[in-house]
C-alpha cells in the first residue's frame, strides 16, 4: 500500500490544479491497478529487479501524471 500511495502522489504532481477531488479520487482508484499490473510485469514476466522499488514507483507515477494530464488538455480545451 505505501509504493502504491507514493506512485499516486507523483502523479498528482502532474494534475495539480486541473482536476477537483473527485476527478483525482478516480485517478487513484485507477492508478492502484495500474500500478499493480505494472509492478507485476516489470518483476515478475520482465525480471527487473531493483532495491526497493524505486524504478517501478516513479517512472510509473510520472509516466500517469503526465498521460492524464495530456488528456486533460485535449478533452478540456475551450473551443
């Protein structure tokens, strides 16, 4: 749950100010799986290991943040 929380707080780096609390409570609950799926691939069908997991956590959350906030831009433009 902690590596889980820390991938989520870096991706709300990337949303800051665009989204409300219920925007970035969907977020989380999307990016728990997201982040799990991920860890599981990298470790265990790729077999990258690294001490703590500190790869996995913000190349992920950063990766997220940025995507979302990408989107964000393309569906809110005003016309």
């Amino acid at each position: 749950a902690e590596f889980s929380v820390m991938a989520i707080m870096i991706s709300f780096c990337g949303v800051l100010g665009r989204v409300g609390p219920f925007m970035l409570l969907i977020m989380a609950l999307v990016e728990i799986i997201g982040f799990t799926l991920n860890r599981q691939l990298i470790y265990y069908v790729i077999g990258v290991f690294d001490i703590g997991g500190t790869m996995a956590r913000h190349i992920f959350g950063a990766s997220f943040g940025l995507t979302v906030s990408f989107i964000l831009s393309k569906v809110a433009r005003p016309k």
